[in-house]
C-alpha cells in the first residue's frame, strides 16, 4: 500500500490561517478554501483538500436547508487534489435534500472519477518539477500580470484544465438573483468551453468574459487550446479495467507524460504523448518512456476533437472507417470512425506496442 498521512496540522509558516478541514459553513469559508488549498501546494503539499463535510461550528444553522452552499460545496470539493467526503451530521449528507441537489452533486464526482488519470498525471509532474497539482493562475502564465487578479476564484488542474466555481449566493438570498460569475481566461491562447460531447466555439484568451451564468447544475470549465486530457470512459473502477480515451483538442502543438500506475504504486509505465500539425492533418505519437507494468486495459481511444477526418493511417497502414461507435467498440483491433454531430474524429487503439504513430487527415 503506498504510504499516506491524513494530517490537520503542519510545520511552522505552512500556512497563516486555519487548516481546510476546520472550516464553517459559509459562502466565505466556501471561497477560502481555493486560497488555502493553492497556498498549501505552493508550500510543498500537493495533496490537500476541503472536507465536504468541513462546517464545524454552525452544522444545523448554515447548512442546513441550504442546497445551494451544499451544492456549490460539493462541486468545489469534486474538483480539489484529495476529493473526500465523510459527513458527521444527517443535515449535511447530499442525499439528505430533495433533487437536484443529489444529482447535481453526482454529475460533478463522476466527472472527477473520470478525470482521475489527471490527477495522477498531475502529481506525477509534482514529484518531478514541484509544480502542485492545483495550480494558481499565475503558475501557467507568469507573463499575464491580469491572472493575479484571479487568484482566489480560479484555479487549473496541472496547465490545460481551467475550473472557475461560483462562489457567491444567488438563489437563496434574501434578494434571489440569478447564478452570473464573471471569469477571466490568460492570454496567449484560446479556449474551449467543456463539454462531455463534441466541441463548443473556442474563445479568445485575454479577456475577462462578465457575467456567464451558471445554474445549480453548472459549473464555468475551460480547456486550453492544445491540450491532451485523459479520461476515463464511465467512472473508474478499482480494478482499472476502464479504457481510457485521451482527448486531444485543437490548437497549439503540444506534449504530455501520463503516468500509468498500478494499485501498489510501486512499478508504472510513462507514456508520452506528442500531437503536432502537418500538411495532412495531425499526428500524434504514444511512446512508452518507461514500462515496468503492463496495465489491464487491452485498448485505448484517442478522441481527436474538432476534427472530421477523411484518412487515417495507424503505424503507416491506412484503415477503412467504420459506421458507428457501436463498431469501434467490438473492433477486434485498430480502427476508427468520424462523428460529424460531434466533430470528433476516434480511433481505438490496441495496446500491444512501444511506440504508436496515427496520421489523421482531415475532410
């Protein structure tokens, strides 16, 4: 088992303020915990958390009854370095209060099981560089001097996936307004809003985009151009026989290291994942780095988004499409289909190779 310490203490100057896990229910405990938890990183602790049962002190008065700081808690907490729940008190439990609380709860955990590759990435980058797995803005782009202005209410996960929670009351204010937030995006770069399917408009980085609304089901999440991101298809299981589908979004050319543990931690393989544009197209290229563990899954998915291509050529032998996804799934080897609905072109890849090249070619 790999070793880990649940502490709620630490050395001196760790940090000038009360630990996150000694929190009250509060819409400004809410938005404290993005400072602590960056701060915390910053310090040398990657691997920090709210509890998303932290409300000491006011359990029965604050939250009780009211969904809307639960559920703006709970999307938070889905999104930090150590996701944890463990509730003390029947008033503060999700499933405690009627829909959509619960489910608007649930769609942002299952996310994050299925964004745990991520997470593993980002941490394996840590141990490498130091750069937490939560980062401040100003971490990704020092040159921008606007990112400091966003320190408390933005924050990535590694360098490519930007999360903005709504950190203010609306619906169950005295005087209810509707669930605007305003949310800056660096320069230097555009990027995509996310979406569980297809692709939305890219936007122009450099800009402070004012109020965006963002409903109880709704959080503002944003990809950078370029990026690589793994996840899960369907939520992880313990036994990490999920396939992975790694999405690679329009834009700059770009690399990416993924780290591909077993449950010990002890033997992994490292991965590297290159695109870059060509005259045809795009091609991307997986090679195993290290490879001291061969992992369960027999296949994997590249989701190239943006992109409905009329060729493809895996390890240099050109493949047919096939009609659905249905088919790609039971393909007994390489292969792939376009999504024109979703602008995605996929291609199902069998693990059985130290070094894969695929050259897509677009309509």
């Amino acid at each position: 088992m790999r070793n880990f310490t649940i502490a709620s203490d630490g050395h001196a100057e760790l940090q000038k303020g009360p630990l996150t896990d000694d929190m009250t229910s509060s819409w400004d405990d809410l938005r404290f915990n993005i400072s602590e938890v960056l701060k915390l990183g910053l310090h040398g602790v990657p691997i920090n958390t709210c509890s998303n049962d932290s409300f000491a002190h006011s359990v029965g008065r604050n939250i009780r009854g009211n969904y809307e700081l639960m559920t703006r808690w709970m999307q938070l907490g889905a999104f930090l370095p150590w996701c944890c729940s463990g509730y003390r008190n029947q008033f503060i439990e999700a499933y405690g209060f009627d829909e959509p609380v619960p489910g608007n709860c649930r769609k942002y955990f299952q996310l994050r099981s299925r964004l745990n590759q991520l997470y593993l990435d980002a941490a394996y980058q840590c141990d490498q560089t130091g750069m937490p797995v939560l980062r401040a803005l100003f971490l990704n782009d020092p040159d921008d001097p606007v990112v400091y202005a966003h320190l408390e209410d933005q924050f990535t996960i590694g360098r490519d996936f930007l999360v903005a929670p709504v950190l203010t009351r609306h619906e169950t204010a005295n005087l209810p307004t509707r669930p605007y937030r305003d949310v800056y995006l660096p320069r230097g770069c555009k990027w995509y809003p996310f979406e569980e399917e297809g692709i939305a408009r890219p936007l122009e980085g450099g800009r402070l985009y004012r109020s965006l609304l963002a409903d109880l089901s709704q959080m503002p999440i944003y990809v950078r151009d370029g990026a690589i991101l793994p996840f899960r298809l369907g939520i992880a299981r313990e036994d990490g026989t999920n396939p992975l589908s790694i999405r690679i979004y329009p834009g700059q050319d770009r690399n990416y290291q993924m780290c591909l543990r077993n449950p010990s931690g002890q033997d992994f393989r490292l991965l590297e994942i290159e695109h870059r544009s060509t005259r045809q197209g795009r091609e991307v290229r997986i090679r195993r780095i290290v490879d001291e563990r061969t992992p369960p899954e027999k296949h994997f998915y590249l989701a190239l988004k943006g992109s409905c291509s009329s060729c493809v050529r895996i390890c240099g032998f050109e493949f047919e499409p096939v009609s659905s996804m249905q088919e790609l799934e039971v393909a007994p080897g390489h292969a792939w289909c376009r999504s024109e609905s979703d602008l995605t072109t996929f291609v199902k890849l069998q693990d059985d190779s130290a070094e894969i090249s695929v050259l897509v070619s677009h309509l």
